[in-house]
C-alpha cells in the first residue's frame, strides 16, 4: 500500500511504504518533538497530521497522511497526485 501526504491544494510527498514512515516524514516537516503528535482518522486509511505551533510562521497547515483511494474517496481531486513535488517557501 502506498502512502503520500498532501493538503487541500498540494502535493507534498509520497509514496510512502507504510502509515509510519509518512507519519515520521510528516513530524519532521511540522519540526515536531512531541511524544504523541497530534493525528485524527478522517476516513478508512486517511489520517489528518496537525503540527505543532510554530513561533516563526505562527500557523502551519495541517498535512492529509493517505492513500490515493482514500483520498479519492473522501473528494480529493485525482489530478493532486500528479503534481510534482515542490518546496512551498522557495
């Protein structure tokens, strides 16, 4: 099963192997050190990562942590996973 992790707009990264490996890729774009991050099920294997507070950019957006079919299911355009992994404060 493939992993990815986007937001309502972009594609972040993926695919992941496991739900593990892109809850830990996910941690460290929120530069997250908590002990139990902040995760919710929104759907059958779609997971919504909310990253910590941070003082620089005051907010972060919250990360989709999901399969392609998931997210289909849930309404996501298909047409986000093509998109080409970009750096978002270039």
């Amino acid at each position: 099963m493939e992993w990815h992790i986007i937001n309502d707009r972009d594609y972040i990264d993926g695919p992941f192997d496991t739900y593990e490996a892109a809850l830990r890729y996910a941690c460290a774009l929120g530069n997250d050190n908590r002990v139990e991050p902040r995760v919710r099920r929104r759907a059958k294997e779609f997971y919504v990562y909310r990253p910590p507070y941070d003082k620089k950019e005051r907010w972060q957006a919250e990360y989709w942590i999901c399969t392609r079919e998931a997210a289909i299911a849930e309404g996501v355009e298909g047409e986000i996973f093509a998109q080409p992994f970009q750096e978002t404060w270039m």
